[in-house]
C-alpha cells in the first residue's frame, strides 16, 4: 500500500486498512501508521474470530488495544463499523449500537 500511494502521489488518495485481515495476516495498527502515517485515513474497525464482521465484543479482537495503537501514533483519520455478519441482519441496529456503546466506554 506503501509503495502504491507514494507511486500515485495525489493529495486526494489515501489509505484504508481492514481490523480484519490486518488480524488474519498477524499484523496490528502502528505498523500501518508506521509505515503510512498521514497517508492512513480510513479504518474499518471490526471484530472478528479472527475471520467475520462482528460488533464490538463478540469476537476475540483486542479492540480496545487497537484504539490505543491508533491514539498512542497520532491517527486522525476515520473509523468506520462495517457489521456484516448474518447474525445481525434481522435486528442490524443493535449490533450498532453494542459497538458504539463500547466504543464511548473506552473514549
């Protein structure tokens, strides 16, 4: 990703990292922001186990480690929930909920 935004170089193209196959692939967020710093702008910022696209607590990520990644490297950008899993399509608005209200917990 790296090397792909420094060949584009255009002030209006950034970064976007999934919580998920970042988890799947062994890796964490300061080793984006490392690498990417300013150019990182948008987070999907989802739970699994590892695999999946769960709210905020019903999977096995350490979420909360993450947002400490995220504020320790200075990310300014975005976070966005992207709740996929099959479980919530019949009440989709209380998986929403369940991650924002552990999202202020740890604010």
């Amino acid at each position: 990703m790296k090397n792909m935004l420094k060949e584009l170089n255009h002030g209006s193209i950034g970064g976007m990292i999934d919580t998920i196959p970042m988890a799947l692939a062994g890796e964490c967020p300061a080793q984006y922001l490392e690498a990417l710093g300013e150019k990182l702008v948008h987070v999907h910022f989802i739970d699994g186990e590892p695999r999946g696209h769960l709210a905020w607590g019903d999977g096995v990520l350490d979420m909360e480690q993450y947002l400490t990644e995220f504020d320790d490297l200075g990310y300014q950008g975005y976070l966005s929930l992207e709740i996929t899993d099959g479980r919530y399509f019949m009440n989709p608005s209380k998986s929403v909920e369940q991650s924002i209200r552990r999202l202020y917990s740890v604010l």
